[in-house]
C-alpha cells in the first residue's frame, strides 16, 4: 500500500499528533521533527511540524526566517490568533509549519492562572481540524509536536494534545539518565490530562558505529524499553548537521546520505506501527 492511499484512507479523520519531547538538549529532537516530518510527507502525508521551542530552531531549519514569523505558536496559546492563521507552507510538498519566535519563554507566565492552561494546545488544533472540514479542504494527517528541552507547561502542552510521544535519545553515556523521568511525566499526564497518551516509540540518534559505548547504549535502550524502541537508528552523519544551515531539511540538501535514508525508514516504520494501531 502506497503511502498517499494511506493519507486517503484517513481522510477527514482527526491528525494524528505526536509530541517529540525530551527534557535533554541536543538529542537530534528538532532535527528529527523536521526530517521525519519531510519524510512523512515525502510518503503523501500532510504533516503540520508546530514549533513549540522557544529557540525557533525547528522554523530555522525549514527555511522560515524570523522576518516571516509576524505570528507565531505563542500568538495561539495566548488566545490572540488561531492555529491556522499562523501556519506557513515550507519549500517541502504537503509539509507545513507553526513557527515559534522567543515570545514562548514568557507564555508560561502569561496563561498560568488560566484553568485551561495545559489545553490550549488541544484547543487549537481541533479547531484547526474543525476548520478544514468545514471548508471541506484535505486537513493535516500528521502533526508533529517539537517541544522544548524541558518538562515545562509548553511540553505538557503538547503531551495533553498528543496521542503518542516520539523520545528521540541520543546514543551516549548519559542516555538512560533522564528518560526514566520523562516516561513518569508521560504516565502523570495520562493519569491527570490525557487518558489516549502513549509511548509511540524510542528513536535512537547520533549513532557512530566505531565507538563501542554507542553499540552498547544501543543494547542497554533496548534492552529496557523493548519493542517500543524503532530498528531504524538515525546515525551521525555530517550531511546532517549541515542541512539546518541552508534552512533546508537533511532529504532536500543530500537525499542519498545515510542521515535521509535513515528517516526515510523511520518515517515507513511509523506508518508500519500506524496501521497495526488501526487494525487493533
């Protein structure tokens, strides 16, 4: 089955939203928003990446500079613009983006007396679904959540939206530390605000073959966490690293490099996991 007969066959049905969260800085988080969200749409998905971080980097790494981002996430979860009017096209067929601006590091501040204040994303994107019917236009079939490096109200945000969180984890010493903790948020926000939250799976990154340590993190991940970690491994790859510089994703600066195959099964095994979801 092609992936745009998938995309048809959920057609009307609310997006799938995943939350790829990590309280640890630099584990390929955002580059795995931006690619596996390429990747998805390379396959005939429409994919919406909402850039939940205040650095921006997700928005950067897709071309939108910061002339361009007159709204923002921030807009939405304060109240004063919806989700659609703040989406942008990207260079990428059927991938679009919610871009952030810094305006985010004060939003906690801002909507924490708010007795919705952890819905306000959930909020958004049922509009914006809502929306597309009414106008009987195809809408997302995947949204793409990247939050910020930190179990903030921002991260619970997009968990309380989300039907499954994606942990990307990168292969070092300090991998396991951490993720213990980000599994019991997981747990607190489906026992207090989303009862549909799951674990989607464990994407291992930065991977690097000659390094024995990176090997036996491999080994150790899974041996912890089982059949929720995905076979795709995203390997270091420079190809990969540089890509965010042209604003381009890793699949349109070097399609043939490791990092863009790597994505591109990442992105079939997810579909695989989809539809097995679907027939349970």
């Amino acid at each position: 089955m092609s992936g745009e007969s998938i995309r048809l066959s959920r057609s009307g049905s609310e997006p799938r939203v995943l939350a790829l969260a990590n309280q640890k800085g630099g584990v390929g988080k955002t580059t795995t928003a931006i690619n596996l969200g390429t990747a998805l749409a390379a396959i005939g998905e429409r994919v919406l990446i909402v850039d939940l971080d205040p650095q921006g980097n997700a928005s950067t790494g897709l071309g939108i500079d910061r002339k361009s981002r007159t709204r923002s996430t921030y807009d939405v979860l304060v109240g004063d613009a919806s989700l659609g009017q703040v989406v942008l096209e990207t260079a990428v067929p059927r991938l679009s983006v919610a871009p952030s601006t810094l305006d985010l590091l004060g939003v906690e501040l801002e909507i924490a007396s708010e007795k919705d204040r952890a819905f306000r994303l959930r909020g958004a994107i049922r509009a914006l679904h809502a929306q597309s019917l009414e106008a009987q236009e195809d809408g997302f079939t995947y949204i793409l959540v990247d939050c910020p490096p930190s179990l903030n109200l921002l991260t619970i945000n997009a968990m309380s939206a989300a039907d499954a969180v994606l942990v990307p984890l990168q292969c070092e010493f300090f991998a396991l530390e951490g993720l213990s903790q980000l599994l019991k948020t997981v747990e607190q926000v489906r026992a207090a605000l989303n009862p549909r939250l799951s674990i989607h799976g464990i994407v291992l990154t930065m991977f690097d073959p000659r390094n024995n340590l990176s090997t036996q993190v491999v080994e150790d991940v899974r041996q912890f966490m089982g059949e929720k970690v995905y076979d795709t491994i995203i390997p270091r790859n420079v190809r990969v690293s540089e890509a965010p510089s042209h604003g381009k994703p890793v699949l349109l600066y070097d399609l043939k490099c490791t990092g863009s195959q790597a994505y591109l099964r990442l992105a079939s095994e997810i579909i695989q996991r989809e539809r097995a979801l679907q027939a349970a």
